[in-house]
C-alpha cells in the first residue's frame, strides 16, 4: 500500500497554539502554490496510490474552483481520500466538489466544545457552527473524523470530559484525541503556557473511558474508531509504509528514502517552478536506523508491534528499559504499549520514543 499526502499551508488566522506548517495572510499566493503542486505530482507520474490525504494548514480556506483544481492534478481513485476542513471554511459549495472529486473522509478541527475556550486558544468558530457542519457532513455520507484536545489553558476537568461527550453525541466515526504540547514558536510558546500534568492524565483516562463507552475503540496513541472506520491513510505511516508527500513542508518516504520538502512558501515554490526538487534533506535508512523507525512507529498501534529476534538483537537494552519503567510489555511475541505507556506516548511522544529515535518525525506522522 502506498499513501499521497498533500500539503496545504494557508490559514485564515493561526491558532494559539499551532506550529504546524501553516500561513495566515497569503491569500494571494494560493494560485501559484496550486499549480506549484500540480508541477510537482508530474515530477511523480507512474506511481500510484491506495490512499490521499490533503492535510494543512487549512485545505478547507480553498474556494469550490481550487479544490476541484486540486483533485484534478492529483492521480486518483483511491480507496480512502481525506480532507481536513476548518467548520468556519466549509460550505454546501465545497463539499459537494469533495464528494464530486472522490473524498470520502472529513476531518475537522473542533479542539473543544466550550465556546469560551475556542476563543481563548485563537478559533474563529462556536460549538454550534462545528456541530451544523458536521451534521451536514454526515448527511452528505462522509466518513467524519473530530480532532479534539485536551490539556488547554484554564480548562477544568468537567470541561474536558463535556466536549468529549458532546462529540460522543453526533456519533461521528472516529475522533484524533490531542494532549496539547507548548511549542516554542507559538503564542502559547511566547507566554510560557504550562500543562498541569495530573490534570492532564486525569482527562486522558476519563476520555479514554468515555470514548470506549461510546463505541470507539482506541487503536493508536491519539486515534479512536468505530469498527471498520480507522483511517487506512494513517495506518501506513504507522505500519512504516510508503507514502509521497506533496508541497510545501511535505515529507516523504519512497523505497527506504525519507525526504522532508522546504517548509518556506515562497522557497518551496520557486524550486519547483525552476524545475528543481523541493526536497530540503533526504536520507537513507537502513540496518539499525530503519528498523528504529519500524519500532518507534509501530509501537503507536494499540495491537502492538510484531518484536522480531532481528528487533531484539538490535534493541535488547531499549525493549527493556521502556518495560521497566511499565511503559510496554512484551507478550505472545509482541510489544505493547500499557496505559501508561499510551498517556505519555500522548502527551509528547517525541521523548518517549528517545531510545528507538532517529531522527525528527514529521508533524502529519505524530497526528
Ligand atoms: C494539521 S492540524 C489542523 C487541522 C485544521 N486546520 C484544524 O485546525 O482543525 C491537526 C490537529 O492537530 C492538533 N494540534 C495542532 N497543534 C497542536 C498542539 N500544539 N498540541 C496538541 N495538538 C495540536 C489539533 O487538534 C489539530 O486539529
Ligand atoms: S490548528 Fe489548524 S487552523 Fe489553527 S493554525 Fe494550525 S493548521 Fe491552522
């Protein structure tokens, strides 16, 4: 199986929170990084794909004419096509070109159901505009996927487990779950926002609880689903796959090579436009490297990771510090994560993952 992400780096506004390769103000640059795309699928011609993703950013803040532009410069079919949207961004013109061009996934931004909250992390929507556009959504046949996070400034644990519930209640097919890491580069970064820890855990597990009552069930770090609906699109990255990653800031990962495009806009797109790779780094990976990589991903699937004897020669120290510390067990020939495991993989994975790690993952891999 092989994977087609698509990058879409513009933003109405950027959110309190968000480092994610993703502009505010460049409107006026969509066109070129359209047809910038279109170069760059062309540099790719022949192969094919199982899946699409077009993540962002904000894929939903193109107009109806630029997603059906979109589509039309990608190969296609597949057999799971998701596009992330925005509630504030998506009307009935826009999604009937997703269902005109083949999508059959949404995945929408809500965060939290509290109003006051959204506001306080920099969204541009109120929990009645996500739900009147969700339940348009599901009326139009889409598979909907709900991001939700967890952890925000000032919110109590009531608020935490209501938003939870409130998602629960539209009964949508599957739910990304995020503890919310301060970054840096952020508003939230700047003002030195801090995450109770136990507060924190004390949401994790009442969701964890809610979302299993609900009939999702947990099947990666930060992913829950009703039976038959996991993104397929998402388990190749976690099953180490192929996949080829379009645009500004993309990553890739084609016959044992990772390449990660530059993440400037206006960089990304002249290199293109003179013909050039957009590739900032490429690397290849192999022998203990490669199967780091197979483990560190692998591990995030709730089913657990197949510990071969070639894993244990390579990591007989790492396999048991992290059963030590009660973070994996490894049972019937496979390594586990425990719930504690789960929580902190949830929390900031990147450091959790230090024994088997190579080298930084890129962001649509952890989410
Ligand atoms: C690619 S992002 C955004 C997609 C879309 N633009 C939106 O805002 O809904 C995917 C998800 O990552 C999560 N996310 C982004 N930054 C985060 C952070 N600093 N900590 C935790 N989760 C984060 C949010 O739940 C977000 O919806
Ligand atoms: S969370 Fe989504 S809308 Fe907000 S800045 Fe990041 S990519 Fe843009």
């Amino acid at each position: 199986m092989r994977g087609l992400y698509v990058h879409i780096p513009f933003c109405a506004v950027k959110c309190f929170y968000c480092d994610f390769t993703a502009f505010s103000g460049q409107r006026a640059q969509v066109a070129r990084y359209l047809r910038a795309l279109r170069s760059e699928a062309e540099r790719h011609r022949g192969l094919a794909f199982d899946t699409l993703y077009v993540g962002g950013g904000t894929p939903s803040e193109l107009a109806e004419a630029e997603i059906r532009e979109l589509f039309g410069s990608l190969p296609g079919p597949y057999r799971e096509a998701t596009f992330e949207a925005n509630p504030e961004s998506l009307d009935a013109g826009k999604r009937r070109a997703l269902r005109d061009c083949g999508a059959t996934r949404l995945s929408l931004g809500l965060q939290t159901a509290d109003d006051r909250l959204l506001s306080a992390i920099g969204r541009k929507h109120t929990w009645d505009d996500f739900r009147r556009v969700y339940e348009a959504c599901a009326a139009d046949g889409f598979s909907v996927n709900v991001d939700l996070m967890y952890a925000l400034p000032g919110q109590t644990l009531e608020q935490s487990d209501r938003s939870v519930d409130a998602v629960l209640a539209l009964r949508p097919d599957h739910v990304s779950l995020y503890g919310l890491q301060v970054e840096d580069r952020t508003l939230f970064g700047k003002r030195e926002v801090e995450v109770d820890e136990d507060l924190a855990r004390a949401m994790f597990e009442s969701a964890l609880d809610r979302l299993a009552a609900g009939g999702l069930e947990h099947y990666e770090v930060s992913n829950f689903a009703r039976p038959g609906r996991q993104s397929i699109h998402n388990r190749i990255y976690w099953r180490n796959g192929e996949y080829l990653g379009l645009g500004c800031g993309a990553s890739s990962y084609l016959s044992g090579e990772r390449l990660a495009n530059l993440d400037r806009l206006e960089k990304y797109c002249s290199a293109v436009e003179e013909g050039r790779s957009p590739a900032a780094e490429s690397e290849r990976l192999e022998g203990r490297r490669a199967l780091g990589e197979t483990a560190l991903l692998g591990l995030r699937l709730l089913e657990g990771l197949a510990w071969t004897p070639e894993l244990e020669a390579a990591f007989p120290e790492e396999r048991r510090h992290i059963e030590a510390q009660g973070w994996a067990r490894l049972h019937a020939g496979r390594l586990r994560l425990t719930r504690e495991g789960v929580f902190l993989a949830n929390r900031a994975f990147a450091e959790f993952v230090a024994p088997f790690r190579s080298h930084p993952q890129p962001a649509e891999v952890l989410h």
